[in-house]
C-alpha cells in the first residue's frame, strides 16, 4: 500500500504547476504565431481593421526583442513546473514514485503545451497572433526580462563565438529550395515560381563575366567611320548599341545608339564621324555581381556596360537584357536567331552548338555533372582539359561524359557533342582524334 499524505503546501504546488502549465501552453502559441505571421500580413490585418493589429504590427517588427522574452519565460515556466511536480511527487507518493510521475508529466507537457497549442496555432494564426500579442508586447517590454534574455545571449555568444542568438534563424539557400520544391508540391508554388526562386538566389552569386557577351561575339565601330557605312551595320546586326573604338577593340572610348545615327543621316550629315555621336561608355570589371551591376545601371539609367579584364582590356560587354534573362530565362525578339543551343538526339547524345554556353547552364538543362572551375563556357572547359588549341575530332573525358569537339570557328570552340558514359578516367585524360 503507498502511503499517501496529501497536505494544503502540496495542493498549493499542485495549482501553480497547473497554472505554470497553462503559462507553457500560452507562450507556445505566441512564439509560434509571431514566426508565423509576416510584417506584411501584419500590415494588411490594420488595413482590414481588425482589432489589436496595431500591436501585432510591433511584436512582428522586432521580433528579436520579443521572442527572447517569450523564450525565457517559456523555458523558466516549464523548468519551474517539473520542480513542482517533482516535490508533490516525492512528498506524497515517495521518491521511487518520481520517476513514473516525471515520465506522465513529459506526456502531458507534450500534449497541452506543445503539440497542441502549436497545432492550433498553425489553424488559427491570426486569430492565435491577435490573442497573444498583449502577452509578447508586455514580456518584451518589461526591462528586466528584456536585460536577463540579453545577458544570457552575451554569455551564449562569449561560450560560443559566432553571430549569435540575437541575430536569430539562418536558412540556408538549400533549405530554402527545400522549402519551395515542398510547397510546388503541395501545388501552392507554381514550378516556374519556383525556378524563379532559385533564379534570384543564383543572381546574387554570379559575376559578369558568366554572362557577357565575349569580345570576339561584340559588333563595335571605329569612331572615324561614316555615319552612313556604320548605319548599314546597325541595321544587318538588329542591335540599338554599339561600343566605339579608337585604334583597337581594347581601346574602347564610347557607345553609340542606332537612333542617333539613323537620325544624323537623315538630317544630312551621313558623312560625319561617328565619334561626333558617341556618348560616354560605362565600364565594369569582370568579376563585379551581376546583382550589384543591375543596381548600377538601373541608377546610371544606362542599357550596356563595357566589361574589362584585370589588366585594361576589353574582355567583352554586358546589357540589361543579359541581366534579366539571368532571372527570368531568354527573352528572344524579331532579330534573335531562331537556333536551338541544344539538341538531344534518339540516341541520348547532346549536341551543344554553342560552346559558348555556360557550364552551369548545361548541367541543369541537361541533368550533367560536367565539373567547375577557372572556365565558365563548355569551350572553355575543353580548351582547359586539353591544354591546347582543341581541332575538329578532340575528345575530352570528365566524370561521367565524353566531350567531342565537332566544329571549330578559328582558334574557338563552336559545336561540342556530349556523350553519356558509364565510368571515365580521371577528369586529365583526354584522347585526340586526327582529322
């Protein structure tokens, strides 16, 4: 038989566990609906006029200030409410009896102040973020709350150097493309929402020379040519600028727009030098974020820059329509031609005719694993497995795929055939075909 004395302290000690637990329960649901609830939603809700939003508008503005409030408290209630339920047990049934009485009470604890209020919370997050938000403004706005949450972050960050708590949650861009992949599943993203996404993060990690046009692609004018020679070429290449040169392509002194010559040649002077046109060129180094550049040119109100190498030459230009198609794919107008950059034949083998492509590029379109490194076209990756001028016939051999050279314009690479390979010699092998 257990002797069971059950006195006025313990009946007191029992009411504020439950009590403590209540507390768990409620800060659960607030911590819950403040991640759960963007600024923006907050906005909308005082815009639809609903009542308390004011306050939800302030919590959610600084989150960081309020949820470490919530979290200590939370933490001290539930750490308080075992304690109690700890020496009600020890007191009234025995100390062999704590361990089964600790044991029910993490079920409990689990159900009621976990599971099931952050279960209604994800149901009801507005009505959830309304009810708690006086809760989450009061525990933040009481300074010794406030300065004990802080203190214990200044102790956390000396035992463990890095950003921090007060700095909060990172996600990662793999998990945030988890998280998109999982809601185009679900069917609440779109799948072109969802490349778009990955667009953006990949936008912030490219630099321009991945997508310039090369120097050897540019079509510029040589500042003393004819208004009336340089107005023909405008109109057989379908482009609006040009760059202009003086004694040499890296010699690069302006840009001239298509409009102005077409429109001094109309107005009589089709003998004037195209210098007399030019307006003043904007000039980038290659290695500049394309993110930053759109920033630039967006700001210089300016359509084309002029890309230089690290010594002063010219390693080729970049227009704002190269930068939106890093975002949202190729935009084609009337003057594109109207060429497919790859071809997957029956057999399975792909044919990239332009070796211009980026590396990158191809492994997504084409579910490759070609490598990474100084080059970024699929020429550039052949010219740097060989270590030589490639000749029609070269193979290269990379991890998984055999690379073909099968045109070549010049000293450049132009058309390269990919075919898929079951196991590959190291990544160095390559084998030459005379032709």
């Amino acid at each position: 038989m257990i002797a069971i004395t059950f006195g006025t302290a313990d009946a007191w000690m029992v009411v504020a566990a439950v009590l403590l637990l209540m507390v768990s329960s409620l800060l659960a649901v607030a911590e819950t609906s403040m991640t759960r609830i963007s600024k923006t939603k907050a906005r909308s809700m005082v815009e639809d006029g609903r009542q308390g939003a004011e306050r939800v508008v302030k919590v959610v503005g600084d989150p960081i200030r309020y949820l470490n409030s919530v979290r200590l408290v939370a933490i001290t209630s539930l750490i308080s409410h075992a304690v109690l339920v700890g020496v009600v047990a020890e007191r009234v049934l025995g100390g062999g009896w704590v361990a089964l009485v600790a044991a029910i009470d993490v079920v409990a604890v689990f159900i009621v102040a976990e599971a099931a209020a952050r279960t209604w919370t994800l149901q009801h997050s507005e009505r959830a973020v309304l009810l708690s938000a006086p809760v989450i403004a009061l525990l933040g706005d009481l300074a010794p709350i406030r300065l004990v949450a802080g203190a214990f972050i200044g102790l956390a960050n000396v035992i463990l150097p890095g950003k921090g708590l007060h700095q909060g949650p990172f996600v990662s861009e793999q998990e945030l493309l988890a998280l998109a992949d999982a809601a185009v599943e679900e069917s609440v993203l779109e799948g072109e929402e969802r490349d778009l996404i990955e667009s953006i993060i990949d936008f912030g990690d490219t630099v321009v020379r991945e997508i310039m046009v090369p120097r050897t692609d540019m079509v510029s004018m040589q500042a003393e040519f004819e208004v009336t020679d340089m107005v023909e070429v405008a109109i057989l290449n379908g482009l609006s600028r040009f760059p202009v040169y003086r004694e040499g392509i890296d010699d690069v002194v302006g840009v001239v727009f298509a409009k102005d010559l077409v429109r001094a040649e109309r107005d009589g002077g089709g003998t004037r030098p195209v210098r007399d046109l030019m307006r003043e060129a904007f000039f980038v180094p290659e290695t500049k974020k394309v993110a930053e550049l759109l920033r630039e040119m967006q700001l210089n109100k300016t359509h084309m820059a002029i890309v230089v190498d690290e010594y002063g030459g010219t390693a080729g230009l970049v227009t704002l329509e190269d930068l939106l198609e890093e975002l949202v794919g190729e935009i084609h107008d009337e003057f594109d031609a109207d060429e497919l950059g790859i071809v997957v034949e029956d057999s399975g083998e792909i044919v990239v005719n332009d070796a211009s492509m980026n590396v990158d590029d191809l492994n997504e379109a084409c579910e490759l694993d070609l490598p990474e490194g100084d080059w970024d076209s699929v020429g550039g990756l052949v010219f740097s497995q060989l270590g030589r001028v490639p000749v029609v016939g070269d193979e290269v051999r990379v991890d998984g795929a055999l690379l073909i050279v099968e045109k070549m314009e010049g000293r450049r690479v132009a058309v390269v055939r990919i075919r898929r390979v079951e196991s590959s010699p190291s990544v160095d092998e390559e084998v030459h075909v005379d032709g």
